[in-house]
C-alpha cells in the first residue's frame, strides 16, 4: 500500500474512520475521502487515485452509478474499484460485477477480510 493513493468513499463518517485507519496501518498516507460518489468524482479530478474502496449505498450519486461512471470513463476505467456493501444478495453482486467492479467486501467486515481483499485487487 506504500505509495498508493486510495480514494474511501462512504457516506459514514465512521466507516470512512475505520477504513482511513486500515489504510493507515497498511502503510498508505496518501488517503482522500469522499462522502458520496458526486463528491468522489471531484475528488479523482484532483488527482488520480490507484484504487478506489466505495460504499453501495450512498445518497446523491450510489456506489454502482459512481462504479458506471468510473469505468465509463476512459482515464479512470482501469482503476481498482472494491465495493463495500451490506446488500449480500446475488443479484447485486452480480449487477455490481457486470458493471465491471473488482472486488466486493460485504459489511461488517474485519480487518483480515479487507486486507485480503484489499490485496486480491490490487493484484
């Protein structure tokens, strides 16, 4: 994680907390947050992140229209995208991988489990 920029978009001021602390403890400084897909957009404008961990449910713009935007997006469709969500139902998982997402996290999550994750996506 050293030397990457991660962009952490949830609308939870604690989740974003908790996953800013993991990112942290995994030797990431160059951390930006987000607190809804809108404002992560603008966030990307700024500088380019090498992956991008998102929420599902968020007000003004949702994880999977940000994801949409973002692979639909020539200079961002390659970035890694890991979703965090509380929906473990099939039929979003399988409309959040058939818009291209890497990884998925389902809440509540330890820090094993992103961890893993965390490095499955960006490998």
């Amino acid at each position: 994680m050293q030397g990457k920029t991660v962009l952490c978009v949830d609308d939870s001021a604690t989740i974003r907390r908790i996953i800013v602390t993991f990112l942290k403890n995994q030797g990431c400084k160059d951390i930006m947050q987000a607190s809804d897909g809108l404002k992560a957009i603008a966030k990307m404008e700024e500088k380019k992140p090498d992956l991008i961990i998102s929420d599902w449910n968020m007000p003004n713009l949702n994880g999977l229209e940000f994801l949409k935007i973002v692979r639909g997006t020539d200079e961002y469709k390659d970035i890694p995208f890991l979703m965090l969500t509380a929906e473990a139902q099939k039929k979003n998982v399988m409309e959040a991988v058939q818009a291209g997402v890497s990884n998925y996290v389902i809440k509540p999550f330890t820090d094993d489990e992103l961890r893993k994750k965390v490095k499955m996506t960006l490998s």
